[in-house]
C-alpha cells in the first residue's frame, strides 16, 4: 500500500454503494477495521454520520475519506475508482469536536450521546414544548415556547439548523448555534451564535403534559426532563477531503445558493 498506510473500506448496504465496494476491493488493498490506520465509507452524509457514531463508541477514532453514493453527500467527495491512493496522499484534513449531550428524562433515566451534526429538542405531541434555557448556568430564556430548539456544530450548521433558518458557521469558526424550531414565544427570537466552549442546558418545563424528546444526530431519548450540551474535546473527529473540495470551502458556498 501506499506509504504503508492500512485502509479499511466500509459500506452503505445500498445497491450502488455495495457495487462500488466491489470494484474498489478489486482495484485495491482493504485491511479490516480494527487492522486498519484509515477508513474509505462509501455511501451518503448518514452512513458518514454511522460510521463516526461507530468510532466514538468503539473508542478508536480514524481518519475517514468518505465518497458519495448517496443524495447530499455533504460530508463526501465525489464517488471515483481511479487514482485511490494518490487522492488519500493529498487529502486535507479537518478535525471536527462533536456534542455531547446528557439527558435526565422523566423516569430519572440519565444517558450520555455524542453528536457530530447537532442536539435536537423536539416536541412528542400536538402541543408545543415550553423550554427554559441557561446558558453557562444563567437563564437566558426563562420560557421557550416552541415545536424545539437545536444546537449545531459548524459541520452541522447546513444541514437541520440552516433549515430551521439557523445560521452558517464557518469550519473551524469554534462556535456553536443556538436555533428554535418554530418557536411562538419570543415571537422575535430567532436564535443566538455562541462560543463552543458554552455549556447549555435545557429545562422541560411541565414534560408530563407537554413531553419532548431529544435526538443527537439520529439516536433520540424520549420524555426527557432536562438536557445539557457541550462540545466534547476529548474525542476529535477527523475528516479526509479532497483538496478541491473541502470541507470548509464547501460551507462558504452553501451562503451563497439561493
């Protein structure tokens, strides 16, 4: 291999991903995971998320060089067999700090879930949530009223908050957004930019009669009480971009799309 760099290949279970795994283990040398000093993942901008979500639970962090095979593909380059060894020797490397958030729910339940995109709070019901907000243990908003509020990295930042209307944070910016999903009360809220390093909590307020669930990336917690977030700086993440397009370039265009 090149540079005796050990690659492991890993793949979405669609029909094109596992059609260019095929080709790809034709072509090239594969180790497997735990053998393994990188990681190519084949798929869309979920399974980059799962293959992370693996990492982090596994407490073995690699280098991952993900290609599109999905729709988005935000966090991919683009799908090619040619020339595999010489774009992993140029690549560009971004670390990204994810989430973390610890949730209390009702039961008095409490779990521990890293998130690389954002930390959701979702209403479960018709009726809207009501939230209080701290920020670094100083209530900011003592009264949310909302269908939820998210909290998202800079890599995160284009995909659910710019829905929610939240803002684009550059890579490697160290800021974190704060956006509501429909809030009703403050009708003129619309969200806040904070420092990475800010610990926020959320507070349910009457989680019985109007019950929320919160969801780091794709893993939800269900009738939760109260949750804190924070960016976890004891596990970075690094990402492998093509040198023409990168991860931070990418975001800087998405500003402009009307």
């Amino acid at each position: 291999m090149s540079n005796e760099i050990r690659r492991a290949l890993v793949a979405s279970p669609t029909q094109a991903a596992r059609a260019a795994e095929e080709r790809l283990r034709a072509a090239y040398d594969f180790v497997p995971v735990d053998q393994a000093d990188m990681i190519v993942a084949l798929g869309g901008d979920g399974f980059m998320l799962q293959t992370l979500h693996s990492m982090l639970e596994g407490r073995r962090i690699l280098p991952i060089f993900g290609m599109n095979l999905g729709t988005v593909g935000f966090l991919m380059n683009e799908w090619r067999l040619e020339r595999l060894e010489q774009r992993l020797e140029k690549a560009k490397s971004f670390k990204v700090n994810p989430l973390r958030m610890t949730v209390d729910t009702v039961d008095g339940e409490r779990f521990s879930i890293p998130a690389i995109n954002e930390v959701s709070l979702l209403r479960e019901t018709r009726q809207t949530a009501k939230l209080e907000v701290q920020v670094n243990g100083r209530p900011v908003l003592p009264e949310l009223v909302c269908d939820g509020v998210l909290v998202a990295t800079p890599a995160g930042s284009t995909a659910y908050n710019l829905s929610a209307h939240g803002p684009i944070l550059p890579l490697g910016s160290a800021l974190v957004a704060l956006t509501p999903i429909s809030p009703f009360r403050p009708r003129r809220w619309r969200g806040a930019i904070l420092p990475e390093n800010t610990a926020i909590r959320f507070t349910v307020l009457d989680p019985v009669k109007r019950p929320v669930s919160a969801v780091a990336d794709q893993r939800e917690v269900r009738d939760v009480a109260q949750v804190d977030v924070g960016i976890d700086r004891a596990t970075p993440l690094t990402l492998l971009f093509d040198p023409e397009h990168t991860l931070d370039d990418r975001i800087a265009a998405e500003q402009f799309i009307a």
